[in-house]
C-alpha cells in the first residue's frame, strides 16, 4: 500500500472539518489518527513505513489519505514524501492569514504553549526567533504568522511535486459553499461525488480542563511523556494510538473559553507581514480573501 493523499494544512484552517468530510467517503481510506506526524518528526519516521501503514484500516480503498499540519512549514519532509510516493497528492487549505494568525495564538494560549503576557502584538517580535526553532513542533505551536505565508510554502512545495498534484482550497469555501468544494476534491482525486453532506464545525477556540493531561499526551518536549515514550515498546504505542483512546481522551478534556476578539489596532498593525505574500499568491493562483 501507499499513502496517496496528505492534507498538510495550514493550522488552524479547519483541517479538521475537511479530515471529517474526507472521513466519510466511501472511497476512502482515512488514517485511524487524524494527525500522524510520520514525515515531520524525526523519532516517528524512523519507525519506519510499516508502522505508518499501520494506521490504514482499509488499503484497498483507492485513496488512502491522512493528515499533518506540521507539514506546510516543514523543510526536511517533502523530499522525504518524494521519496516515499513521488505521485502524492496533496491538499491545503487556507484561512484569511491574520485571523489564521490570531487563532493560533488563542489556541497557543489556551494550551499552555505560549505566554499569557505576551500579547499577541509582542508575539509577532518573536517571529524570527520561533521561526529559527529546530524543533518542528514548537515551531508550528509558536510561529504563528509563518505558517500563513502561503505562497512562500507552496513555492517551496512545488519544488518536490508538480502543481497538478496540488489542491488549494480556502477555509471560507468549505465552511459556505461545502457541496461545491468537496467536488472538487472528488474531482481532483477522481472519486464519486460526496453524499449526504453535513455542515461541520470543530475546533473552535478552546482550552484544556487539566493541562497536567493535556501536556502528557499532546506536549512532545514533556518530561514525564519523554520518559514513558522511551520504555514504552512502540508495538504497545501502535496500538494505543490507533484504538483512538488518545483523541477520545483529548475531547473529554477540551473546554469551551472565551477570548477577546481580534481588534482592528492589532489587525492593521500585522497586516503588512503578509501583504506581499498576499500578493503573489492572487497573480500566480488567483488566491484572495
């Protein structure tokens, strides 16, 4: 079997409502994790392929898809994905880059990955040294207005796959017009049209109720998780993983949180990082929000 089809994001997009529409295709054969960060974490690719085609349940299925936002930032995977299957398609989709921005802050925020006294004016001082982490990771979870460069990415794409391979779709799209969009992902990956399509909606701001919890099973760079990863055989982490207990237990723990919407001070204010990004995405792909 090969893996065919990888969502790589961006963050905070909604990834998880498009996985969810992806989910209930008959046709295809989602990964039993949601995120399987195989080609973006380094201890995780090591473990080779066969426990990354661990978490297909259907291979014969014509698309075997999966997803991993770490990806559209990662430098090192696209050539391992080359590698792996040359003819890989691969679907990304984008949010209004500010408001992309200012989620992940929140979300940063909510989940004890980023400083509550640092607002997110401040954030965007530390842009370049988050940028520079070598940690995949704590990149993604920090750099918050790198990840809405999307020109800059799929440039950097594009270099290892032929644009043919490549879908963009925008949040927005999907979110108002889910019947056009998913045809065209069916069309794009020469499927049956989506039956029954519901409108979802997931991932809205929240946070964690125990974050003793939530930094055991999603923090990387915990102590304690670091310890158990480490004596744990990774036969007994397959398991764990695909009997779906981790996400189940991460649903349980999310709680709704307010938050203070963006201001129009804070919007005008890193509005500039991606003008010009912005601008080369809608001459060469006709991209705008």
């Amino acid at each position: 079997m090969k893996v065919n089809l990888l969502i790589i994001g961006a963050g905070r997009s909604g990834t998880t409502s498009l996985c969810e529409h992806l989910k209930h295709h008959p046709e295809i054969c989602f990964s039993t994790m949601k995120e399987i960060p195989f080609f973006s974490i380094d201890e995780i690719y090591q473990r080779g392929y066969n426990y990354y085609h661990s978490f297909f349940k259907h291979p014969e299925k014509p698309v075997i898809a999966s997803s991993d936002t770490y990806l559209l930032i990662d430098r090192k995977a696209p050539e391992r994905i080359k590698q792996y299957n040359p003819e890989m398609k691969i679907i990304i989709i984008m949010r209004e880059p500010v408001e992309r921005a200012y989620s992940s802050y929140i979300y940063a925020i909510n989940n004890g990955h980023q400083k509550k006294e640092i607002s997110f004016k401040e954030s965007l001082l530390h842009e370049n040294e988050n940028i520079n982490q070598k940690d995949i990771v704590t990149q993604n979870n920090l750099a918050h207005f790198y990840s809405g460069l999307y020109y800059h990415h799929i440039k950097y794409w594009m270099k290892f796959f032929p644009e043919k391979n490549f879908l963009l779709l925008k949040t927005t799209d999907l979110k108002n017009k889910p019947t056009e969009t998913l045809s065209k992902i069916s069309s794009f990956l020469g499927i049956s049209d989506f039956k029954n399509i519901e409108e979802i909606h997931i991932n809205k701001a929240s946070g964690v109720k125990s974050m003793f919890l939530h930094r055991f099973f999603i923090d990387r760079n915990n102590s304690i998780r670091k310890f158990f990863g480490f004596i744990t055989p990774v036969f007994i982490k397959k398991i764990v993983f695909n009997s779906g207990i981790i996400e189940k237990i991460n649903q349980l723990n999310a709680k709704k949180t307010n938050y203070t919407k963006l201001s129009e001070e804070d919007k005008e204010m890193v509005t500039p990082y991606f003008a010009e990004d912005l601008e080369n995405l809608k001459k060469e792909f006709h991209i705008t929000f």
